[in-house]
C-alpha cells in the first residue's frame, strides 16, 4: 500500500498582502516596545508580543478593510486566530490610551498605504 504524506494546509498568499502585514506588524511592534522577531515566534510568546501581535492583525483588518481569513493568511495563521486577535482588540479599545495609540496606527498605515508605488528598480537617480 502506498504510504500518503499529509501536507500542511497552505493558502496562497500575495507578495503585497505579505508586505502590508509585515508593515502593519512592524509598525505594531515599535508602538508597543516589542521586537518583531519576538512577534513572529511560532511558539508561545511573552503575553506583550502575542498583544502586539494581535494588535496587528487588527491594525491590518481595520485599516485595509480585509476580511479575517485574508488577516490570517496574511500573517501566516487562521481565520480563528485571526478573529480572536481582532475581537481581543476592539475590546481592549475601551481603554482610552490603547484606543488612542490605535487610532494613531491606523492612520500612519492608511498614510502609508496610499503613497503612490515608486519602483526602485527604475532608473530614478539618472540610471545609478
């Protein structure tokens, strides 16, 4: 009988929804004082990166209006984790100080979002 190898469960995922999440995750961990190598661990984190993490995907479900399995998938997880991040969120913005700092968030990464594409490769210093 011919043995079957499961493979994980994987949903492509676009290089630019790759990018946004990792701004959005970036952006999350200098707020919050955490590495962003900490908030990228597969194993448990510190309570501080996993709030960071989660602040995140919410940052990212927010700012581009994506559903919570695209959020997931963007950050390499589910849509269960995804939507337990962002319900974690919405409540933690019952305190004035996060719901300010979040506020602050996601209009830089809104900012961000709508600069205009400058491709790099392009000869934009005089072909240097």
């Amino acid at each position: 009988m011919e043995a079957y190898r499961i493979e994980p469960y994987r949903v492509p995922v676009t290089e630019g929804d790759r990018i946004r999440a990792d701004a959005a995750l970036h952006l999350a961990a200098y707020a919050f004082g955490v590495p962003a190598s900490e908030m990228l661990r597969r194993e448990r984190v510190r309570p501080r990166a996993c709030r960071a993490r989660w602040s995140a995907m919410y940052l990212a479900h927010v700012s581009y209006g994506w559903p919570l399995e695209r959020v997931g998938h963007a950050f390499g997880l589910n849509r269960a984790t995804a939507s337990t991040a962002c319900r974690w969120a919405e409540d933690a913005r019952d305190d004035d100080k996060y719901d300010a700092v979040m506020d602050g968030l996601e209009t830089c990464l809104r900012a961000v979002s709508e600069l205009p594409a400058v491709d790099l490769a392009l000869s934009v210093w005089g072909g240097r």
